[in-house]
C-alpha cells in the first residue's frame, strides 16, 4: 500500500495516493512493527522494533501530508500530520548518530511537506521560509554518494515545487 500510494503521489493522483497511504498507515498502525527500511524501503536502516513503526509512521505521515497539501481542503490535516511527522524527525536527530543520511533526509523531506502545508493553509511566510532553508540545509549535509540517489532527487525535486509556491 505505501508503494502504491507513493507512486500514485509522484504521479500527482491525489485521491489514489491518499487511499495508499492511509491504507498503510492502518496496517501499521494493527502490523507488528518490526525493523522496516527508512525512506519508503530505499535506504535500509535497522532499529528496534519500536523505534521502527515510528518511523515507518512518520513517513507515512510525512507522504500523506504532502499528498493533502496538494488537496482543496485538507490543508489543516496536512499541518498536522507533517508537524507531528516533523517534531518525531527532529526529535531522533536530536539523538542520532550524525552520519545517519536516510534520517537528515527524511528529517528534510519532513521539513519540505510542513512547509507545502502551511502554504496551502495559508501560513506564516516566515515560518515557511524557514522550514524550506532548513530542508536545504539537511539535504546540503547529506554526501556525494548519497545525494545521488533518486531518493534525494525526489525530496529536492518537492523542495523545489515548494520554493515556488512560497514565493
């Protein structure tokens, strides 16, 4: 379900998309929570149990929030989720072994889907501004090697999409 509702967001199907995410949000939320793969299965990072449906969840969230922000109407549950999918990023890069690059880059794409949120609800300039600088200041740490995957393109390429509607 999340792979498809991924593809279905790259693609621009919001409705699909939503349908996916949600639908894997509600099988994580009743699955087992074992050690899963960070940044939608790319970039495999193994946790703790625990520690990984929280992940998992916060990308789902992260994902679902971006997919709403581009909806008529759901902006304010896009807020929230990627607030809520944001503060969990912050709060493991807080704690986190600094050469973590799937967690700086989940952390940014996080920090890129609250800012497409508050623009679709119409937020404080500023605080989009920052959240968007902040994203590029996580994706600017991430290596050579790493900022080659397509995964990285993909969050620079919602970076973008963003600074242009921030403006």
């Amino acid at each position: 379900q999340q792979s498809l509702g991924m593809a279905a967001a790259e693609e621009g199907d919001w409705s699909a998309a939503e349908e996916g995410l949600r639908a894997a949000l509600t099988i994580d939320a009743t699955g087992s929570g074992s050690a899963m793969g960070r940044v939608g299965g790319g970039i495999v990072s193994l946790m703790s149990g625990e520690l990984a449906a929280a992940a998992r969840r916060a990308e789902l969230q992260t994902w679902l929030a971006w997919v709403e922000a581009n909806q008529p109407g759901k902006a304010a549950d896009a807020v929230k989720l990627a607030t809520e999918a944001r503060d969990f990023q912050q709060h493991e890069l807080a704690g986190a072994d600094k050469s973590d690059q799937a967690l700086r880059l989940a952390a940014a794409f996080a920090e890129v889907a609250l800012a497409r949120a508050r623009i679709a609800a119409g937020g404080n300039t500023a605080e989009i501004r920052t959240g968007l600088t902040e994203a590029e200041r996580l994706l600017g740490t991430l290596s050579d090697e790493f900022r080659v995957t397509s995964w990285v393109k993909q969050v620079q390429a919602k970076l973008e999409k963003a600074r242009a509607l921030a403006r």
